[in-house]
C-alpha cells in the first residue's frame, strides 16, 4: 500500500559540524556529543575525540540524498539572513 505524501519517508540528512584550527588550518569536523546528550566543545579529528574551544558550529544537510551540501553557521544573524 503506498504511503500518504505527507508520511513519506525522507532522504534528507543533517550533520552539526564544528569548524576548528587543526595543525593550522580551518578543518570542519563532526561534534561527539556527551553521554548526557549535550556538546562540550568536543569534536572527531582524525578519528580521535578532541576538545577544541576555537571554533564556530556549522549546521549541514542535504535534501533528497543527493546534490549541493548547504552549511549555515550557528548564531541568530545567520538565521535571520537565511529565513
């Protein structure tokens, strides 16, 4: 039986990322997010938890699974720019 349009599964994907110095240049790298669930400035790199305090979150997604990837930064300037 098909689904209804408004219960159909997306393809969509979303990523926080965070934009942090790694051996001097600007890398972005996922977060790792704490037991209890929330984010102390700690990111992957190299596949190695790390604590970076520099840095700027970065929300990324992409719609439909497939084309442009599309970062916004984290901050209310942003959003409003964007809305």
């Amino acid at each position: 039986m098909p689904r209804p349009a408004d219960r159909a599964v997306s393809k969509s994907r979303v990523n926080v990322l965070k934009k942090v110095k790694v051996d001097g240049l600007w890398k972005f790298c996922p977060i790792v997010i704490e037991p209890n669930g929330r984010l102390k400035d700690r990111v992957r790199v190299n596949r190695q938890s790390e604590v970076h305090l520099e840095g700027v979150y970065y929300i990324e997604w992409r719609e439909g699974g497939a084309g442009d990837v599309q970062r916004f930064q984290s901050g209310a300037k942003c959003w409003r720019a964007h809305a």
